[in-house]
C-alpha cells in the first residue's frame, strides 16, 4: 500500500536534506561576491562521447543550472558567465547558430523559473550582431528581472574584454571627457559593468591557463581556480572546492601583509 506523505512529512524530509547539505558544505566564511566563469571544455566533453560539439554545450547549459541553484546556496551573490566571446564567431556557422539557440532557449524555458527565484539577469557585450527577435527577448528578459536580488546573473555573449576597453573610450571621447579626467574609477563607470564590484575569483574549466580576453580590466585583483574538469562535469562538490580554496586565500591587492 502507498503510504500518503503528510505535510510534517514534506517539511521534515526538506529540513533533513537541508542539514545533510550544511554537513557536507559547511557554510563558508568569506565567500567570493562576484564569480566569474569561463565554462571550457564542452566540445571536448563531446568529442570524449562521440557526440556532436552542440550536445557538449546542451549539457553544459544543464551544468549551469547546477552552478546558478549551488551560488545561491553558498553565498555568491554574483555570477558572470562567459556565453559567447567575440571571438566565438568565428566556430563554424552551425555551433555559432546552436549557442544562439541555446540562449534563446534558455530565455523561452527558464525565465520565468530564473525570475521566480530571485535571480536577476543582466547582458555584457554588445547586441548589435544579434538576431533582432532574441535581442528583444534579451532586453525583455532583463527589463523582468531587475529588481530581483537573490542572485545577480551577468551573461557574457557577444563579450570580449578589449573590445569593452574600446567602447568604453569611445564612449568617453563622445562625452568630451577631458584628458585630466580620465581615471581608473572614470573607465570603470564607462565599462559595460559598471556599478558591479570587480570579480573576486574567476574559474575556468579544462585546464587551460589563459584569460581568452575575459572581463581583462576587472580581473586585475582577482584570484583564479583552474581545473581540468570540462565544464559539463564541473559539479556542485568541486565547485564548493574552489569557493573554499578562495575564501583560505589570503588577498593583498598589492600591498604587504600586516604593514
Ligand atoms: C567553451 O567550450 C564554451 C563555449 C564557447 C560556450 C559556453 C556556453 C554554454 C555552456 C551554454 C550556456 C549558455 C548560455 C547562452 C546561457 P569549447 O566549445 O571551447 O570547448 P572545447 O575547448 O573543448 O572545444
């Protein structure tokens, strides 16, 4: 006979997972605000398989799902993920066509999911090269969201760090910037993130020990965690291993310890 969970039932079984979860992550006592991620190693994840390099970023995609529930649970309270570099155009007109699906995707089947946790979605880089439709469901998607607060998810697509660098002073040269004016906090405020702390720890996947043009003028203080797990594989423990790595670093911005 089915045994019929009662509501004491549902709330007990919730709080036990919740503890089962607090015993193997502790809570972390400096917890990185701002995560950056450089989700690599999809197209070798599927290669591994046998699979089309688009099934590496589907599951990837799941990964990031994964990742998003995870920050919330371990305190990030800022995410910047690297979507599509500018760069990424030049992949094969097939894989360049699937990630702009994948994003769309991602609008149409977890926005409302997305905005029903709390989690607040913002662009970096430029929508001019975007398909009309998806940059209105991009605006949209960000108009939705904007006073949410639980989480910050920044989407990197069509992002590339020194090409930010060129539009910030493009842009400040079209305000009449003086010369004498032009400070470190003047460029931030002209970045496309600007009002957002600088990442504290950026994570990048499959082993690769390079930047590839990622947030280049905010990262300059930010530690790094590299690991050569593919970016579908990349799960929650090892995540919780690399904001723990962060919060045992010890950070000086330059400076001396104990001056
Ligand atoms: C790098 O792996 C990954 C990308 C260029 C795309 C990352 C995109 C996702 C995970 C989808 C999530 C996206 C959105 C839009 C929310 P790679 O293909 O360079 O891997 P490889 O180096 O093994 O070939």
């Amino acid at each position: 006979m089915a045994t019929q969970d009662t509501v004491e039932d549902t709330v007990e079984a919730a709080e036990t997972a919740e503890q089962s979860s607090e015993a193997k992550y502790p809570p972390l006592e400096n917890p990185p605000y701002h995560v950056g991620i450089i989700m690599d190693g999809n197209g070798r994840w599927a290669k591994e398989r046998g699979k089309h390099r688009l099934e590496g970023h589907k599951a990837g995609t799941e990964n990031l799902r994964r990742i998003l529930e995870a920050s919330v649970e371990f305190g990030v309270k800022m995410l910047t993920i690297y979507a599509f570099s500018t760069e990424n155009w030049k992949r094969p007109p097939m894989e360049v066509q699937g990630l702009m699906r994948i994003l769309e995707n991602v609008i149409d089947r977890e926005l409302m999911d997305l905005h029903k946790n709390g989690v607040q979605l913002r662009h970096i880089g430029q929508l001019d090269r975007i398909d009309p439709s998806l940059r209105q469901k991009v605006l949209d998607a960000i108009e939705l969201t904007k006073n949410n607060d639980r989480l910050i998810l920044n989407v990197a697509f069509n992002y590339g760090g020194r090409a930010e660098i060129v539009h910030a002073v493009r842009r400040m040269i079209e305000d009449n910037v003086r010369p004498e004016d032009v400070s470190e906090e003047l460029l931030s405020q002209y970045m496309y993130t600007a009002g957002s702390p600088d990442p504290d720890l950026i994570i990048r996947t499959s082993g690769e020990f390079r930047t590839s043009n990622f947030l280049i003028w905010q990262a300059a203080y930010a530690e790094y965690y590299i690991t050569e797990t593919y970016w579908p594989d990349f799960g929650k423990d090892e995540y919780y291993q690399a904001l723990r790595a962060f919060s045992q670093r010890e950070r000086r911005f330059g400076g001396v310890k104990n001056p």
